[in-house]
C-alpha cells in the first residue's frame, strides 16, 4: 500500500540535547559550542550517514563555510522540508546536516540542541532513525560528550 495522495513525505524526528550543556537555545555563544560539538560528531560519520553541514544564511559561528549556506542552497533545503523556520537575525549556532541521500538529516539547535530526522516509509523509519541517534552517541563518545 502506497501513500494517499496528499501524503508527500513521511518524517520521524526525536529531539535531543546535549549532556552538560544549558537546555534551550539560550545565547549565541551556548548555540555555537552546541554547533561546535555536534558538527564535529556528525562529520565523522561515515557511510549512508555521510553528510554535509549547512550553518543558516548569514551565520559566521562555524568557520568551515563562514557566512553560512547561500541563498540557493536554502530554497533547495527548504523545498525539500529540510530547513526549519527560523527568524532572519536569529542565525549563529544553528543549521542543518544533511545526509548525501537526503532522507537523514539533523536540525541543529532549531529549538533544542538536536532534532534528528528521517524521511521513510514503513518500519525501517524507526531503525533508521535510531542507527542515526546511536551514531552520533558514540563519535560523541569519543571526546567525551552524550545526548540526553
């Protein structure tokens, strides 16, 4: 059985924080550790979880790709329900990972830390969703961080 036809995209998300640090998206310089911390978790993932980072338009808090993605780039995220709202001034510290196939991804401190996501359909969402979860854990691990 397929999808009904309003049905576009099916998405699973859990969201997460980081142990230790303040809950929220409180300050800038909170959301730029948190994005410090995570970035470096999720660009050692190899694999079908392989991905690329996108820091929000104009953010200059990660210094890989300082002024953030470019305008392009963000339709395209957006057009693909992979870029969450967010206000124009409110961009240090937050952006999306996005794995090569597009149906993985992580919302960095949209409203908590993390926000993991998958786009599948059927029970393979869910193991999907928690190899991601268990991935991040463990190259957090390995300087000494952990998700709540």
């Amino acid at each position: 059985a397929g999808l009904p036809p309003a049905v576009q995209r099916v998405r699973v998300d859990a969201v997460r924080r980081l142990q230790g640090l303040q809950e929220g998206s409180v300050s800038p310089d909170h959301r730029a550790e948190a994005e410090r911390v995570l970035t470096k978790a999720f660009l050692e993932l190899g694999g079908e979880l392989s991905g690329t980072y996108y820091p929000l338009p104009d953010s200059q808090s990660f210094p890989a790709v300082p002024g953030g993605m470019s305008q392009e780039e963000a339709r395209t995220l957006k057009s693909r329900s992979l870029l969450f709202e967010h206000s124009a001034g409110d961009v240090a510290g937050r952006g999306v990972y996005v794995c090569e196939k597009e149906d993985i991804a992580a919302w960095i401190n949209e409203d908590d830390h993390v926000r993991f996501l998958v786009f599948r359909t059927g029970p393979g969402a869910l193991v999907a969703l928690a190899r991601f979860q268990q991935a991040v854990e463990a190259a957090l691990k390995q300087d000494g961080h952990a998700l709540m």
